[in-house]
C-alpha cells in the first residue's frame, strides 16, 4: 500500500458524515444520504417499510431527518463491518453486531406498539399520538414493547437522525455554530 492510497477508515475520518457508498443501477457511487433518499436508491439491508417506518419515527424526533436521509444512513452502516460502521450502537456494549437485529427489532417493536394503542401504523398517527408513544419509549414505560430497551433504541434513532441533520457543515452553519473539524472535508457535500 502506498502513501496515495485511501483506504475506508481515511476517508470516513475526511469526510465525516459526507459521502458514502450507494449502489446505484449497479454501479458503486458516493451520495451523501439526502442524495441518496433524492434519487430513491434502493436499500441493502433494511425492506422498504422499515425504512420507511424508521424514517418517520426519526423524523417525528428531528424534523428533517427523513429528508436528510436517515433511513440511507442507517441502512448503507448496517451493511458494514459493525467496527467500522459509524453509527452509535457500536458505542455501546448491551448493543451486540450485527446491529441490523437491535434496529429490526426496535422497528418491529414500534410497529407493534403504534397498531396495538391506534390500531394505525406510525405514519398515520396524529401528533398528539406520535408525542404519546414517542413519550412512553423514551420512559421507558411502553408495556408489550417486544424490541431492544425502549430508552436505547429512542437513543439510537434520535442519534442518527442528529448526525445526518447536523453532522455536516451545513448542519452546523444552520445552528450557527463555526465548524471547526479537525481535519476539513476537501469539497463541499
């Protein structure tokens, strides 16, 4: 290996939350994840109601989360090396690779929990009783919830819908915080 080389780790440590791999129409390509929600790419791990489920939840906890790609993000980390992955669950030991189960499980366990106390998926709550459910998860205190520790996986999903809303220059500038990144991305995602 050469000094020109780039290897994975470089360039996530170059790039932060910019771009990452998508396939699209068979062919490898760098999006950003709001690029990569933009064009419609196709999910690798997660089925397109998951997606869609998590999105929507990630959005009722940060408005703009599913538009920024959070559903991209998390499903484009779930198909890496759970050490390389840049999601928070691998922060945390109670959290075991593959990460894909604890977020199919929480997933699942949300729909279960939205249908159970509506009798309507979580995209057809009100916001009342999004803010209802949302409450009872992040307490702790949801009864029948099959899935990771309702506190944790609120956690999680809440965390990355934080790193691809604000985890970027731009997300910086809109809280009008200076970014000041250790090492400065190259170009502008």
């Amino acid at each position: 290996m050469t000094p020109d080389d780039i290897n994975r780790r470089k360039f996530v440590r170059n790039t932060g939350l910019g771009a990452l791999a998508f396939n699209v129409g068979g062919i490898l390509s760098l999006l950003t994840p709001r690029e990569a929600y933009a064009n419609g790419v196709e999910f690798k791990l997660l089925s397109n109601a998951d997606a869609t489920l998590l999105a929507d939840f990630a959005d009722h906890l940060l408005p703009g989360a599913a538009a920024a790609g959070v559903a991209h993000f998390v499903d484009s980390q779930l198909a890496v090396d759970p050490q390389e992955c840049l999601l928070m669950c691998k922060y945390f030991p109670q959290i075991k690779a593959p990460f894909a189960t604890f977020y199919a499980s929480g997933i699942a366990a949300l729909r279960d929990q939205a249908q159970a106390k509506f009798a309507k998926p979580f995209a057809g709550l009100d916001k009342t009783q999004k803010n209802a459910l949302t409450d009872l998860i992040w307490r702790g205190e949801v009864a029948n919830w099959d899935g990771p520790p309702p506190p944790l996986f609120y956690m999680m999903v809440r965390s990355d819908a934080v790193d691809v809303v604000y985890g970027t220059k731009e997300g910086f500038d809109e809280l009008n915080i200076p970014y000041m990144a250790h090492i400065m991305p190259t170009e502008k995602w």
